[in-house]
C-alpha cells in the first residue's frame, strides 16, 4: 500500500481503491468510504482451530496479516492474496479477510 501512496503522491495513478491504513497519512487525499463489507477469520478446511468461537482461544496462533504485530503469535506481513491462500490453505495460518472471498469458487471448493 506505500508503493501505491506513494504512486498517488507522484501523479502515477489517479486514484486507489483499497483498505486504508491508520499509520499512512493520507490527509492531502479525498478518502470516501464507499464500500462497507463484513470480515471473518480465516482457516483451512480441518485446521485444528476451525471451531473456535472467541479471539482467545486464537492466541499464539500462525497469522498472515498485511500489517500489525503481536508479540506471542508467529506472524508473516504481506500483500500478497496469492501467498496468504498458500499459507492459509498448507501451512495452518489464519487469516483476516472480507467474507465475500468465500464464494470465490476455488476457495469455496477449499473449505
């Protein structure tokens, strides 16, 4: 997401549609909020925690998240929807994302 702030602040591209970030100032940007979706926590087909019903019971779990840190948990940063789908889906890590990617028919068919 810098690479395209950053992109936006050098007149390379007229605009980003995309998660905003609170720890990248965008106050030179008109920010619209115009896309309002759920997200749910992610795991493959028969991860042990599948069935888990609270954040807690999450702790020290693997995770793929694009940004953010916590320091008990194993965590791998990235933007890649291609590299979290493989560590998602052979590697037992969660992730975070909008639900609406559950009906995207290869991932459908994952779970």
């Amino acid at each position: 997401m810098s690479e395209l702030i950053t992109s936006l602040r050098l007149g390379r591209i007229d605009f980003y549609l995309g998660i905003a970030s609170p720890e990248i100032s965008m106050n030179e940007f008109f920010i619209e909020n115009s896309i309002k979706t759920e997200f749910c926590i992610m795991a493959r087909h028969g991860h042990p925690l599948a069935n888990s019903t609270t954040l807690s019971q999450l702790q020290g779990c693997k995770w793929y998240f694009p940004n953010g840190k916590q320091d008990n948990c194993s965590i791998i940063y990235g933007d890649s929807m291609t590299i979290g789908e493989q560590l998602v889906t052979n590697e037992d890590y969660l992730f975070i994302g909008p639900k609406a990617i559950l009906s995207v028919d290869h991932i459908d068919s994952q779970r």
